[in-house]
C-alpha cells in the first residue's frame, strides 16, 4: 500500500486494522468508515469512532 492517505484508508475499508492513539491508546477492529478529515469509524465488539486529529498510525 502507497499513495496518499486517504487512497490508503479507501484500500483498508472492511478490512482488520489497529489504529495508535497519541495518548498510546490501541484499538483493533474492521474500518468501516472514514471521512476527509481522517476520522474513522471501526467495528469490532462495539463500534468506535475515532477522530483524526487523535490518531498517530493505522496498519493493516
């Protein structure tokens, strides 16, 4: 996966990733949304959204 951020998050909805907090926060779960401003949205025992202003790093 390359290209810009938003691409890579495009190729990543509905798949398992973990998302790293800036407080060192961990969540792992399937992307099922995003919007322009990088918040997400995953699934997993409970749905979470996540903005992106928090987020250091999304892996696959």
């Amino acid at each position: 996966m390359s290209g810009r951020p938003l691409d890579v998050l495009e190729e990543s909805l509905e798949e398992s990733v973990t998302v790293h907090l800036k407080d060192g926060e961990e969540f792992t779960g399937v992307l099922t949304g995003y919007d322009q401003h990088m918040n997400i949205v995953l699934e997993g025992e409970d749905t979470i959204i996540i903005r992106g202003d928090n987020v250091v790093t999304i892996k696959p």
